[in-house]
C-alpha cells in the first residue's frame, strides 16, 4: 500500500461516516465486510467509508488493510484516535484493552462501537457506561455489538413477543456450544487465560446468550444460580508463550479460566431461564440455541440453521398446532426488504452489516444506539454474579442493580 | 365378566407368569399392552398371562378387566396379593401407595414390579429398597418402572456408551418438556398435591431424567442445585374435590406442587449435568431430550421422534464429521430382531413390551433386575436433594449416598 | 399346541368376529397383532377373535399359531375357509394366490380382508372385484389391505384436504424409498421372480403409494408416463431354488421385476404427480414420502416420521407462515382418543390395528368398507398402465376406468 | 455520480481485472456483491475492479452504479463493451439478449461471464459456444453462471462423489421448487412471456436443476420423458404491458410459458433420475434439492439448508449408519479456508463471491473454465429434448450429443 487511497466505500454523494477500525483478526475481518457491505445494500443515510484500520505489527496492519480496503493503517491506536478522518472508533481488540480504547475514543470526539463483551471488570464497564452516557449529552454515540441481536430471525423473534405472541413468560432456555477445546491437545492461547479474556466461556459465549435471552424477553434477570468448571487444566504452549503465565517443565502452561459455564436464573417477571456455555460439546460448532416458552406460544432459534425461527402459536386449536418453520427470507421480515428474494438464505456476517446499517441511522438521526453501552454494563453484573454464584457454591445471587 | 375365564396368553406350553396388577388407569393400560404383547413378539422362557387386576370401583375395575383382557377382577389389593394364582405383582397407582403394596406383595413370596417414582419419600424407598433386598435372598424380585430406558434407541445409546464411543463424559445435558398446565384454568388433579402425588413435574418427569441421565452416563450424581417453581397457586376444582384440601371461595383449591424444576448437577467423574422439567413449555408434548458429549464423540435423543438416536463421531475426519441420524429400527438393535423390517418404527408402548421381557427374563434366570429398588432410591435421593438446594436458595447439595 | 384352546380375545360380553388368517409371515405377524390389540385399546361392537390360521408347513403354522395366540392351526387354505368358525378370512400370502383364496372365501359366504397388492393382474382383480360386489350385496364385505391409509398422520392429511386446506390441487409428489437390494450380492428370493410376486418395487412399493396419493388427493389418475429398471439382473441363488428360475453355472438365477418404478401422472383434475420406488436408496429404510401443494395450502409426510404431518397454511401473512410439525398424537386427532396422552407416538403396527378397527365397525354396520376391491382393482389398472408406458418407450399412457 | 471515480476493489497492488456489467436488477445485485467481496476474502491472483455497469435507463442506471459502487454507467452495452477499461463483461440480463451481447463480447476480446441459461435456443447457444471454442484459442474464457455449482456443500457433494463415495450411482432425486405464482391473481411479467424468457420454470429452475444433477453425478443424461403444465393461463397485466402480447377484454394477458415441468430421465450409465421445476409448490421457497444413492454412499442436499451436506456411508456397520448433517464450515471444505471459523454459515451470495474466486483464477491461470458454454449448451439441449418429449405425449427424448 505504497500511497494512500481514495477511502472506499464513497463516491455516493452522501455524507460520509469515516471508520477507525482497531484490531484485524477474526471481529477485525467480519466488521470490514459489515463496513463494507451496509451501504451497498441498504440506502443509508451516511456512506461508511473504511478511513483507517490500527494494529500493533506494521507489517500486518498494512497487509490487512490492502485486503480488507482500509485507506489507511496505524500501528498505535491513540493516532488512529487523533485522526481527523475518522468519525467513529470500532474497538475489535480483546477484552482487557476496550476500557482504555473506548474512553479515549469517546474524550477524542468520536463514536464508538465496541465488541463485546465490553470489558473485563464491572468496574471497566461501570466507568465506560457513565463516559458514554456524558458522550451522549455531546451527541456522541456508543455502541456494544451484540452481533446476535442482528440475525433477521432473531429480530423477527423480538418483534413477535413485543407483538404479544409469547404471552406470560414461563421459560427461557438457551445454551451456546461449540467444541473446539475437546481435544486436551488443542493449544493454550490468550482466550485461555484470566488476565487477557477475563472469563472463558462465560465471556465469549455467556455474554451473547444473556444478551440474547434478556433481549427477546424483552426483561432482566434477577438472579443466578451457577456451575463453571475447568476439565482441561493444563494445555501445551505452542510458540510464543508471551503472557501465558508460567510454562511447567512438560511444556504445558495453566488454563486460567471456565471451560465451561451452566447456570440457572430468574427473570423478574419471575419466569425461569436456564444457560449453559460451553466449548467441549462434541460436534456442536455454533449451536447458539435459544427457546422461549409463553403462555400464548412459543420461539425457537438455533445459530447453526440461522435463516429460520421456529414458532408455535397456543392460541390455535390443537388438531392443527405445531411448530413452524419460518424461513426468514421474507421482504416483510426484519432487514430483508434489501436482500435476495424469498429462500435466498443470508450467512453469519450479515448479522455485521445489519449492525453497521443499525448504527449509522442511529448515527445520522441521533438516537440512542441499542444495545447502549449501559445495556453492556448490565450484561457483565449478570456474569459477574455468574462467577460469584460459582465461587459460593452455586448459591443463588441477585444481580446488582 | 360373568364367568372366570381363562387367562390370556397361554397355550404356548411354556411355564406361565402370572401377573397381578394394581391399578387401571394410564398407566394401568399401557402395561397391559406390555404384558399382552411380549411373549406374542419375543420367544420369551415364560409366558406372562393376565391373571387379575385391582381397582377400588367393582365396576369400572370389571369393565377394565373385560377391556384389557385380564381374567379376573378385584377391589382390594390385600386380595390380590393374596391369590395363589398371582406370581407377580405390578403397582400402577399413585405413589402414595407404592410402599405400602410393594411391602406387602414382597412379604406375601411375589415378585413385584412398581412404577415410578419409587415411592414418595427417601425413608419410604429406603424400606422398600430393603425389602427388596431380604426377597432377592429368597428368590424374589423387584424392579421399579423405568420404561425409557427400553426404548431402542436409548438402549442403543447406552450400548455405545458401555462400547466407549462417547469418551470421558464433559456434559450431559436433558430435559422433559411437556406443556398441559399452560392453561391457567386447567383444573386442580391429585397430581397437583403434595400429599398424593408427592411433588409436580419433579417426581414426575424429574424421576425419569436423572434416571436416565444416570442409566446412560453410567455414573451417579454427586450432587445438584436447582430452582423449583409453582407458577399458577390457585386452580379451579373441577367436579369431585376430594383429597385436594380447601375450596376458596372463588371455588379455587391450591397447587403445593412445583410446576417446573431446574437443576444443574455434578456427576461424580465431574462431568456437568443440566436438567429441566416441566408442564408449562407450550408446544411441546412429550419432549424427553437428552445429549451426552464426551471426549470421543456425542449422543442425542429426543421422545418425540424416538425411533432416532443421533450420534456424532468425534473420531472422524473433520471434513465429513456430522450428527447422524440412526433410524434404530435394525435388527441388531437392541429388542428389535422380534420386530419389524428397517424402518418401521415403533412406538411408547413398546418400553412396556421390553420392560415385560427384561422382567420375565430376569425372573426365569434368577437375575437382579435393572433397575432395582436400590436403583430407585437413589433417584429418589436426588429428587430430595433437589427439593433441599431449592428450599436452600439453590446451594449446591450433595447427594447421600 | 397340543390341544384346541379357547380363542384369545374374548369374554367381552360382545358378539365375536372370527377371524381365519392365512400365510404367517410379516404381514401375518403384523395382522395377528392387529387383530389381538384392537379389541384391547379400542371399544369395539364385536370382538375379534383369533380363531384360526393356516400355512403350507403344519410344524411351522403350529409354532406360528403358538406365537401369535391363534386358537387352531390349518394346513390347507380350503379347510381354513371351509371351517364353522371363521367369519372372516384374512389373506397375507403373496399376490400370486390372493385371487383363488379371495374368490372361494367369498363364496363360502366369509368376509374378506386381503393383503395389497390386491392381485397380480388387472383380469384377476376384475374378477375379485366383481365377486366383492355381488358379495356386499349378500351382506359380505371384502376390504384390501392398504393399511398406510391408517396412520394417524395420513388420515388427519385426508381430513384436512376434505376440509379443503390444501384448495385447488397442483402437485403431489411421492416416493418410497427402501435400500435393501443396493448389495448386488443379496440373494435372489419369490420378491424376485414375476410369475411369483407379480412384479418388483413397483407392485410392493408402488401400489401403495399410488393408493396413498389418490386416497389423499381425493381424486383420480388420469394417465402415467414410466420408467422401470432392473439394475441388477442375475443374483446368487441361496438356499432352496424352488420355483427361482433356471441356476446359471455362476449359482445365479434371473431377476425378473423391476427394482424400481419411476413415473409422472396427471391426476383427473390437472394436478402433475411424480412417483418413485425402488429397493435401491442407500440408507433410506421406509421412506415412504408425500407431499401435496394446492392453492391453499401444502401437506408433507414421511413414514420414516409417523407421528408427524407437517402442513403449511397458504391463507397465513408470509412473515408468520411455515411449515409445522404437527404432532399426531392428540386425542382430536384420528384413532387417538383410545391410545396416549400427547406426544406418546405410536408406530409401524399400530395401521393394523386401526385397520382391524375400521374393519370390525365396517362389518357389525353393514358398511361397504373402505378402500373396497374396487378401490384395488383400480390401483392395479394404474400399475399396468405404468408397466405399459415403461415398455412403449414412456409415452403417456390413460389409465383404464 | 457526477465525477467518475476510481474505481472500487484496487489499492491492493494486484494486477486488476476490470469488470464491465450488463444488467443490475436481482442478478446485477448479486454479481455486484461477488466482484466486490471476491478480493476481501480470498487472496486473489487479480484484483477485480468494478469499471463499468450498464442499462437501458440512464437515471437507473446511474443510481444503481452509485448503490453498487460501479465506477461508471453506461446506457448502450455496445459502449461498454468498446471500453478500454473492460477486461470481462458480465452479462446478467435475461435470456433472449446473451447470445448478441455475449457475441459481441467475444469479438471485441473481453472474457464474458454469461447468466444461465445459456441461450433462449440450442442454436443461439451452439453459436455462443462455438465461439467461446474460438476465443478461447485466443486466450478469452467464457464462463456460464451455474452458480449453485459453488455453494460449499454441492462443491463438497462434488468431491465426494470423485472419491468414490457415492460409487456406481443408482438414483439421482431433484427438484427447484417455489411458489410465488401460487395466487391466480399474481401479475404477469416478462418471465412469464416465451418470446422473452424462453421458458417458465424450466429454463429458469430447471436449468439449475439439470446442470447441478450432472455435475455432482459427474456423468451427462442420456434421454428424458416429460410432462409441462400452464395452471394459470391468463393472468391480469398490472402497469406498462410492452412486451406482454395482447391484452383481453378482461384486462388479463396470457401466459405462455410453462408453470411446471416434470421429467424423469436416464443417465448414460444407466442411473434414473426425476426432475421437477415449478412455482407452484405453496410453502416452499427456494427448495432446490438433490439427493444421489450410489452403491457406497448417499448425499442429500437443500438449499433452503445451504450450509448442510447429509452423507449416508453405505460401508458402515448397519447398527451406527445414518445419514449425518455435515455442517459445511470447516476450513477443509471447498471455499472456506478463507471464510468464518466452524458453525458460522454462509449465505446464498457467496456463490457469486465463488464464482468470481473461481473466475478470476482461470482467467489468471488460462484455464479453460467450468462451467464453459460447451456445458451451458448441453444443458440447453436437455432442456430442449424436456420440450420435445412433453409435446410428444412424454415419449422417451433422446440428448443430442
């Protein structure tokens, strides 16, 4: 990338929304292709344009931007804060520097979209959640990206109990699997340990579902009763061990986080909700699953066949009740009237383009974006009395308030 | 039935096991069915026949009688117990009275087979698990009605467990959904108090999960922690409200049984266990669902499509790695080469069928049956400890062992 | 069986049916266990009795006899009808003999149930046809065997295309689908041979599938167009080589029906149907699959998945429209309200029983029963079309009415 | 657009292939979406680059180059393709103007990615294929957009079927079924006209159908019998009626071309396959599905699932075997190295994101690519014998070879 270019994205004759994107591997690659897509689809507002992208190896920022059609790089992130191109800092970095990022971010000027979860600590997110809400009063927005909340089906099952068709809550159930540590042979990396990812499980896999079930009830949780467990202690440390912790004389280093988290929990409507997070589940890969239970009927969502939601409506009689299966692929359904026609199914990224769409109008009609940085604060006293519970041998405990 | 007929199901020149049977509801049908059909279907060492049932309504028990095909009646269970021609003596009732005929059957020299729960108490199945144990000294046998663990498909799970095909365990997660108490106007039943029906969905359809959660794992649970619930207090009686306590003036009478209960559990490998069972998940009827993921590959079942059982193979490349679908309908499955060619499916009452033929054999060959009173009790040890963690604000409570 | 025993299922107090059953193989197990539950499980107006079953091998009928609770055993087809005490003779042997039995049993004043296909040519089933109607008018009825009509799912189908849910018919699409000829080493057998069997996948499959789709449909064939196949034309011959054909020196000996039966159709109304079967689909057992599309809506069903009819409703908004699962196990639901709570399913045998069900109602009302010989007549006149369309090069081929 | 811009998609230091589009309604939008995300996502050996986009409406056509990031628009596809910043030219109008423009193309020395079918005729698209036969000695490629041949899981049911898998291949089961001509009342447009799409159903979803059957059988058909329905003869012309042939009294106009088409065919191996294309299968959306049974192995494919591939091993033990859901997003399954780690699903789009991978090697590499116009031919001579054979009362057509 010898000169720099022309940002991409522009030449729509709208206004532009100028990105400062920090981090480039796997979030870092899914939000270019959001940025990326939103304005090619939708007709926004704003065009988003791929100003600058940020990461510590030069060498590697730079080859991410040519691949991802970033105009510019950076490889300290408080100059991608002070850039006069950019309007908005999207924060993909792990979890122990989305503190620092954000409130620099949002003392510069800018927007910010963080990934979730939003910080390590009740304490971080405490702090970022009054930052945004000054930011606010400045007309700056702040965003956390609960990515699930964006998958048509999920909007439609939102949609569908705001629209009454759950009734009472009685149950929700959701579990999120994956597999890709059943090997006691699988390496230990960052996400492995305390002091980088914060939590295992819980973090990466409980933040979603927790944000998701209390989001399509459409109520929060009261309290927690929870299990976490580490089956694999020790894993073998491949290549650079920098920030693993200590390496034992047989080449292994210390698991310092949940493999895998269950919890029961009480909404405050006084429905009942159960979560496990786990990434030993054998042969599940993505298997966010998520099922409400209502008086009046029930939704239910599985990520790995994620253009459908199943319902079942009470109300009908019982010679022809069933559950269905909605293909969300319908012009009616939430996001689709800019897509494919009816059938033409949409993948895991899209839940990423929805999210930028989302936050540019949010952006150029100066609304409150949603989930705010608040709603990810309440998401991590749910895990932090998750952990509690846990310590205190499962014993139930409210969530702070 | 005017005359004393001859009981059904002999001729066949094989020694007959004469079989006397408490009770003629739901329950009392289908293991007539089961007793009907086994020695029809399997080449079986003892030819089981209808000799008497017991009911305390002289004529709706004669009407059952004439109905099912047993070749005599009673109103009295002492009575049944007491004929000589009765060898066997199988307990359909509520649990409030499995104790006490179980107690009595065992004295009186007869095998004695008795629906689940075991009983409604740890100190009544205590007993009875005793009991059992002085008769098997004798020669007698006692087994206790865990009918899903003869459907073919959890049979043939519990093969491939025992073969080592799941690995070292990680999770066990299962459910029994069923939602006929959705309705907040369906009315008050023996099955809503405590005093008759022991406790709600928990001794219901609880009893049967962490037996089979147990069964297929083969390890016991260590211990659990769990939220109980009754969602609707007060119900309309409806006609007869006899044993269900005090009418309100708005002719409503209490429900002092759980609704739903939610558990999460340690087995003692320490693998993690979830457990859910309930009356109010709308739509689902009959969802006994259970999913074991271990280090080598995973197993999941569901009742209502219980000709299937899916199997991952952790071993397998990954490239063409999946949950298959085993339709258990071939010969070398397990029952099923006295059945029907691939692919005819069986249904529930069948687990009656296969529970008469394991009980008959275990009877011609002097072996202990699986499961046993002991096998009972123990469920019922982590029915009590999940009713102790509710009352305990969740704390994790170990089973006694 | 050493001595003549009371025939099993009575002392009801009702009128007995007798039935006389000949052959004692598959089907004979399966009707056996039709005939000795019906009583049992529904409230019938007379009770069917096992009176007497006939087979070639009097060692083997006598052990059959034994097996399935049949009071008597004979030899000779003739005697079986000639007895006092059949009042109806029910046919389970291959197609080769139906006519012959059929015919003398109706002139021996019996009623008749006869295993599908009804016959091995149309001329016979003309004639088998005429008799059944000069019979009913003597107050005899003969009924053909298409028990798939039976299972709940299929017959709540043909209630809810009566209820005109399905509208202005388009498309049925159907197929069965078994894999047990896919080894071009398994042994060639009577299903083999065309002077035995008629004809291959075409008369076993075929025949029920193009009686399932009119049946459901409501309608007519008008014409076919056909392909057929014989993919693998010689077989080892296993065991005993009677009436197989000539033995090649290689131990073969000739494949002389098809092994699968592929065709379109227009039904009287202008619908298209497809149509296949065959023994060659790897890993399908008993797929026997049907779908309906009409301007109102769609019907699919799945032998592989009995307890369920996924049906679509066209007249719903598209963003709430879907497939549904209904689960076929409540009591509204036809044949039902005698069987399980729901969600309980049922399987394979039970269309026997509600066979035998419909079939007693049919007889103690004077009923004309339902599908007739008539109804089997015409089934047999669309294969023959077929056959005729596969050897005219596929043209499009009118069904005889 | 008032400044023509640079064009989106280089700064990459790539060489670029500049891309000239035809067309830019639902087809334009989904190529758009392929050329420019193809370089995001893969490391490519050229950078394509979105030069020009061209349609009849100038205003349109501007919109739609500013909504898809085209840097220029064009109004006459003559002009466009004269550019000199056109290396490819794209051609996504419908069927009766490929052959002239694709021609063009071709003489002016583009590579030419052309919409299927092919050709509204076996002659228009012998002559596009003796032509590309002709460039490609030049060094031009020409592709044909079967773009279903690059969703991961038919590229993997490709690979399989080539190691053998599948093996001596018995029965292919295919159908494309939609419903949004369900309602009589639905408009008539150009894709209903035979003058401009050549065909209904067939050319649109059976082109599909029949190019994607030979491609995973790996073997061409040899002959077919068909049948083709109009349902719905006339029906109203709503807004500007050009092109639409005579308007009745009624305000109505005719449909004249097929609603369905129903074929069943032989493969030159001996293989049967049925074939079914139609817009009237109420409840199905996009439901293209394929199912192969070989004498190893099955696989069974619907796009409604696109992520999912079921296999059935016919070499496993019978007790395990099953068909499994290969979830299609492993880093080892064709295409998605590049993509989302396991369980995160792909969309309809990316197969135009593949077939732009796919182009751009060939041209790259000067390998001929695949699918060619000598393959877009063939299946226009399959869809020509379709025709033939349903004009001739369904008699068995031959393919001209």
């Amino acid at each position: 990338m010898a000169q720099p270019q022309e940002p991409e994205g522009n030449g729509s004759g709208k206004p532009a929304l100028r990105i400062g994107m920090v981090g480039y591997a796997f979030m870092g690659a899914a939000h270019s292709q959001g940025w990326r897509t939103a304005g090619r689809v939708f007709d926004l507002p704003r065009q988003p344009v791929l100003a600058a992208i940020c990461g510590r190896d030069g060498a590697a920022v730079r080859a991410a931007a040519d691949q991802h059609g970033w105009a510019a790089a950076e490889t300290d992130w408080r100059a991608l804060i002070a850039r006069d191109d950019v309007d908005l800092v999207d924060i993909c970095t792990p979890g122990d520097s989305h503190a620092e990022i954000a409130l620099a971010a949002l003392a510069a000027g800018k927007h910010v979209l963080c990934e979730k979860p939003l910080a390590n600590s009740v304490e971080q997110a405490e702090t970022m959640s009054a930052a945004a809400e000054a930011a606010y009063a400045r007309g700056q927005l702040a965003m956390v990206g609960f990515n699930y909340r964006r998958v048509p089906a999920t909007a439609l099952a939102r949609r569908m109990v705001a629209e009454g068709r759950v009734g009472t809550l009685r149950h929700v159930r959701v579990s999120y699997l994956q597999d890709w540590l059943v090997d006691p042979r699988a390496p230990l990396t960052w996400r492995l340990r305390r002091e980088l990812a914060g939590s295992g499980s819980l973090g990466d896999l409980g933040a979603h579902i927790v944000d998701l079930a209390q989001h399509l009830a459409g109520e929060r949780l009261a309290g927690v009763s929870a299990l976490t467990e580490t089956f694999v202690r020790q894993r073998p440390v491949a290549g650079a061990a920098h920030g693993l912790g200590a390496i034992s004389a047989d080449g292994t280093g210390q698991v310092t986080v949940d493999d895998a988290a269950l919890f029961t929990a009480r909404f405050t409507s006084g429905a009942l909700a159960s979560f496990e997070a786990t990434r030993y589940a054998t042969g599940r890969k993505n298997a966010l699953r998520i099922e409400l239970n209502g008086e009046r009927g029930s939704l239910a969502f599985d990520l790995e066949r994620l253009n459908e939601l199943w319902y079942h409506d009470g109300t009908e009689p019982g010679a022809r009740a069933g559950f269905r299966r909605i293909l969300v692929t319908e012009p009616d359904h939430p996001y689709l009237d800019a897509w494919w026609p009816p059938g033409h199914g949409l993948g895991y990224e899209h839940t990423f383009v929805h999210q930028a769409h989302d936050l540019v109008h949010a952006v150029a009609e100066g609304r409150r974006p949603d989930p705010s940085f608040a709603d990810g604060l309440q998401v991590q006293r749910v895990l932090a009395a998750v952990e509690e519970s846990a310590e205190k041998n499962s014993v139930y405990t409210p969530i702070a308030v």
